[in-house]
C-alpha cells in the first residue's frame, strides 16, 4: 500500500489495484531523484491521468500510468530545475507526453 492519499475525484471511494501500485513505485521512484510525494489526485473524468502533489512545491504535476513511473520521476526532477532556475510560477506541469514537458 502507498503511504501517501490517493484522492480520487471520480467515485472516492475505491482506487484500482494498478493505480496503487503506480503510486507505491512512485514514492520510491521519487525519493530516487530526492523529492518526497505529499499526496495524489486522481482526476475527474481522466482515466489514465494521475495528479501529483510534491512536499515544499505549490504547483502539481500530471502524470500518465502508461508511462515507466521511474521516467517520469526524472522528468519531473528535470521540470523543478527549469521551472526554479528560469523563476516560473507554474500552476501545473503535464510530463505525460515522452520527450515533451507543458507548464501553466
């Protein structure tokens, strides 16, 4: 089981089995790159979209569970360094896409 909420805006109620799992190889993936989850949304109406919330960070991160978790760790490791070294406020940043990173 993952240790961090996985908040479900769909049903909220019950998260998959391969959504769990997701999120748990996500804890390890990003304590990897040296970023700690705070929680998970798993947005309404989006299927294969995971939301990820970091510890110290205000703007979320979309993810894809079709996606290697430990890839999109790194990309998300890489989007920290732009987005703190070019000074953007970012409201999210979607890393779904392989080789594409999007910032609001």
């Amino acid at each position: 089981e993952p240790s961090v909420a996985i908040l479900d805006e769909n049903s909220g109620t019950t998260v998959s089995e391969r959504v769990k799992d997701f999120v748990l190889k996500l804890e390890s993936d990003f304590k990897d790159v040296g970023q700690e989850l705070d929680h998970v949304v798993l947005p309404f109406r989006m299927t294969r979209e995971v939301d990820i919330y970091l510890k110290g960070r205000s703007e979320y991160y979309k993810l894809s569970v079709d996606r290697d978790s430990a890839v999109q760790a790194e990309d998300v490791s890489r989007m920290l360094n732009y987005v703190d070294k070019n000074s953007i406020k970012a409201v999210y940043v979607d890393v779904r896409v392989e080789g594409k990173a999007y910032y609001k």
